[in-house]
C-alpha cells in the first residue's frame, strides 16, 4: 500500500501506438522480441554512476525473481547493522539497516525522494502510475476524512460483510473446505467500495472487476517492462498490451463515475454523501469539480493501493488461526466482551479500539507474512552517514524487512508465532515497566509509548506501512475492516485446516509476497445463542 499510495499518476497517452501485424507473424515477432530483452536483461551491464561505499551481498540477479525473501533474510544476517548493496532483478539497491533509518527517514524530498524512488519503480514514465499533482489531496483525504468517520462507518461495513457472505460464502454446516483468497478479494473490494464510492457502485460486479483488477494490471505491466533495460524500454512500451488495458480501465471507471458526480453536483443535498466520491469533490478546486478523469484516476489508485494489501492480509490471518486454533478461542472471547450480543455495540465509538488481543494478532501475522522490503527512497543529494557510508546522488535504497522482523533483539524467539506478543509488551507499558524487548533494541520506536506496539504503529523495526510522513495513510482503515471481518468470522464460525497439512506457503515474485490463492481452509459454522 505504501509504495503505490504515496507516488501513482495515471494520466493516459494521446494514442495507441501498439504495432498491427498480421495473426500468423505476430507470435513470432513477440517470441523473437522476448529473447532479446530477457538475453538483454540478462546481459547488460548499466554504465557505472558513483560508488556506495557498501560491499556488495553476492548472488545472482537471476535468483532474486523467486527468493527475495529467503535471500533478504539471510544477506540481514550476514551484514546485520551495516550498510550493504544487491543487484536485484529492479537493478542495484542499497539496503539499509533499522540502526541507521533514524538518520534517513526525516530529510526532507529534495534530498531523499519517496516520490521520485515510487515513480521509478512503478515506471511512470511508462504506466503513468502516479497521483501527480493531487498526491498531496489524497494523502489528506485519507488522514482526515477516511480515519475521522471510521466509527460512523463500522455498522456499514459490516452490514456489507453481512450481504458478501450470504450471497458468495457456502453454508458451512459442517466442516467445509473453502478457498478463502479469492473471496476476501472480493469482500475487500465490497467493503473499501462502500467507503469509497457508495452503495451505488460498491455492489456492481463491473466496477468490481475495474478496481480489483486493476492493480494486477498495473503490476504485469510494470514487471513485463522491467524485464527490458531502460534503453530498450522507449520501444519495448508498445509491446506491453496491459498498458492499453490500464486506458481501458480508466475510460471505464471514469464513465461509471460521470453520472453519479454529474447528478451531485447538478441536485446538491443539504446531507451530502459519505463517501471519498464527494470527499474528494469537495476538495478539488472549482475548475476541475466536473473533471471526471481525476475522480476516476484516484478512485483506482486507492483501489489498487488498498484492496490487495487488506485482502492478503486478512487471508493471511485466517491462515494463521487455522493453524494456531488455541487463538481462536482467545480472540473470539475477547469479540464477546466487546460486542456481547448487542446490536448496538457495533455502533459505539471505542467497540473496534477495545479488540487489543485481536490488534496484536494481526500485527504478528503481518510481521510473519509481510512486506520483503519497505522505506524505498532515492538520494537526490549526496548523504554521508554516521557510520562514514557515503551515499551519492541516484542511489536507490530499501530496508530489509523481511530480516528485521526475524531480528531477536526486537523480537525475541522471532520464528515463533505468538499472537499475544504485542499485546503482552502493553500490558507491560501500561504497567510501566519497561518493555525488555524495546528498551535493550538498539533502535526504539519512534512511536509514544502509549500508541507503540500497535497493529498501526510505525518505527525503526515497525516498517510493514513505510516510515516518516510518507508512512501509509490508510492503514488506519484497513485496520477496520480486517478486524470487523475477523470479529464477525470468528463469533459465526469455527476455522481449520486439512489433518496434516500446514500452513499454506505463500507466493513470492521479485520483491513481491503474497498469501496462497489456491489453499482451502475448512469452516464449521457455529451454533450462536
């Protein structure tokens, strides 16, 4: 969510300049296209710019397409606090340690770009995927208007989560197996479409399939360009047919959108709409009110930064509570006390703030399941760190994630699960005594001791939502919907998986991890009073 949220433009090109060729040459012209930009790819070496004064972590550029993970994880524990650089499959990247991200995370854009680092790697120049000018009004509208009205929101969303599952979810009268990622897609695009274009638009299964599939799109895309150098790119764009696709679905979106500004704007309420349709109408400047094509853009790049990560991580909480069904029990309890049969509790101001226990759950899935790297940036000036690591200008940078949060002084026995472990270290700030875990790490949080430990929290070693300014600005909402999601599955239904099996393994790409699509958990529906 970080990386799309903070830097996607669509603006579409004038022209489709994709070459006709006849049926029967065309496969071929692609098939020879192919193997000269993977050789390309392969092959080339980029003209050298200035050093990182960083060793290198030495494997091949090849093995980082489908061990990302498992390779960050093990270069963090060959170089643990010190500077070091990859050679990925997106090109050379330097990787920087949770002590020294205290140095990078406040400097300001023109000296450390999140922007520029996102543009580049999304390839803007080519898939436009960038909020351009607007950047600044969406990251507003999300802080304030998103996250002010989540409480007015919670009764609706889950009334929506009511509708998904009666209509798309089996009966479970008995244990029955069920593919559980597919549908959180779809119960994630249903209740983000509630908040984001209304009950108009949430339900239809066209404006389903524009937003879901939009951020596949952009991704095939993006990684189909990436297997090209960049001075093969200028061409090789108009060999990329999902950048026709992303127009294509930007025309669609804009048209299902028009009527429903048009009729807002021509008929105004005096109770307007809750919705980011109207939030983001009443933010824009009088001259661009009536210009449907911003409305559609930032409606997809919402979607695409929000619906995916929410849905994947939800998927990988029910994946976890398969396996470790001792938390169900823990954490339907705990959904009892808070919702306790009535109707109404659904409606009350701290109802969703009070699921501590439920908080820590997630963020400890998250930390297991999460991002490979995160804090992505380029240097714009040169930065000399504490440690004498000279960082020139144009260089890329990350943070490895993926091997922090396996790192034991923050987390200690990283490689077990336990699903209360940042609920116990509130409990021990709240009776102030000092969290061990935190207070010995050699970066603590940046976060005030009340809010630390939280599934929102961001820090030196808490970096699944980016750090600084640029940390995502809805995660906030996301937090609500998983947690009205898993609240209202665990008081209707009992979660397990297969007699032997474990937990389903997840699907890496590059530096892209995503849970299981195929894997099936068996649901029982339970008998509630």
């Amino acid at each position: 969510m970080d990386a799309i949220q903070q830097n996607l433009n669509l603006t579409p090109t004038a022209n489709d300049l994709s070459p006709q060729l006849p049926t029967n040459s065309r496969s071929i012209y692609y098939a020879a296209i192919g193997i000269i930009a993977l050789c390309a790819w392969i092959f080339h070496s980029p003209k050298r710019k200035a050093q990182v004064s960083a060793p290198f972590y030495q494997v091949s550029r090849m093995k980082w397409m489908l061990n990302a993970d498992a390779l960050i994880k093990d270069s963090y524990c060959q170089f643990r606090d010190r500077v070091y650089q990859i050679r990925s499959t997106e090109g050379v990247r330097t990787i920087i340690p949770p002590t020294m991200v205290g140095e990078l995370k406040g400097l300001p854009e023109e000296t450390l770009s999140a922007k520029i680092a996102v543009s580049e790697a999304m390839l803007s120049e080519y898939t436009h995927l960038s909020a351009d000018a607007h950047s600044d009004i969406l990251t507003f509208l999300l802080k304030t208007k998103a996250t002010h009205n989540l409480q007015r929101m919670m009764p609706i969303l889950k009334a929506e989560f009511q509708y998904i599952l009666a209509t798309e979810f089996p009966a479970c009268d008995d244990w029955t197996p069920f593919r559980i990622q597919p549908f959180m897609v779809r119960a994630v695009s249903r209740l983000s479409g509630r908040a984001f274009v209304g009950s108009a638009l949430s339900r239809s299964e066209e404006w389903m399939d524009v937003s879901v599939n939009f951020a596949i799109t952009a991704f095939i895309a993006v990684t189909k360009l990436q297997f090209f150098p960049p001075w093969m790119r200028p061409v090789a764009q108009y060999l990329v047919s999902e950048l026709k696709t992303i127009r294509k679905d930007l025309a669609k979106a804009q048209a299902m959108l028009e009527p429903l500004i048009e009729e807002r704007l021509n008929n105004p309420s005096s109770e307007k709409p809750d919705d980011f349709i109207q939030w983001l109408s009443d933010a824009l400047p009088d001259e661009e009110k009536r210009n449907h094509f911003i409305q559609a853009k930032m409606q997809l790049l919402l979607s695409a930064s929000s619906i995916h990560t929410t849905s994947n991580l939800t998927t990988d909480c029910i994946y976890d509570l398969a396996v470790h069904q001792e938390m169900q029990d823990v954490l339907r309890e705990e959904v009892m006390e808070v919702f306790g049969g009535e109707e109404d509790a659904w409606q009350r101001k701290d109802s969703i703030a009070k699921l501590k226990k439920m908080d820590s759950f997630i963020k400890e899935s998250q930390r297991l399941s999460g991002n490979v790297t995160s804090f992505i940036r380029k240097v714009m000036k040169p930065i000399d760190l504490s440690d004498g690591t000279h960082l020139p200008s144009g260089t890329s940078i990350l943070t490895p994630l993926a091997g922090i949060s396996l790192d034991e002084r923050y987390f200690p026995s990283p490689e077990v699960f336990d699903g209360l472990r940042f609920w116990k270290l509130q409990q021990q700030q709240r009776s102030s005594s000092p969290s061990p875990t935190r207070s010995s790490s050699p970066t603590p949080s940046s976060q005030p001791a009340a809010t630390r430990n939280q599934f929102t929290s961001i820090g030196d070693a808490d970096q699944n939502f980016g750090l600084g300014k640029h940390a995502c600005p809805g995660r906030f909402f996301a937090a609500q919907e998983i947690k009205v999601i898993l609240s209202y599955l665990l008081l209707n239904y009992d979660i397990k998986l297969r007699d032997g099996e474990g937990r389903p393994k997840p699907l890496v790409f590059m530096m892209t991890k995503s849970p299981s699509q195929t894997a099936e958990v068996l649901f029982r529906r339970r008998n509630v009073a």
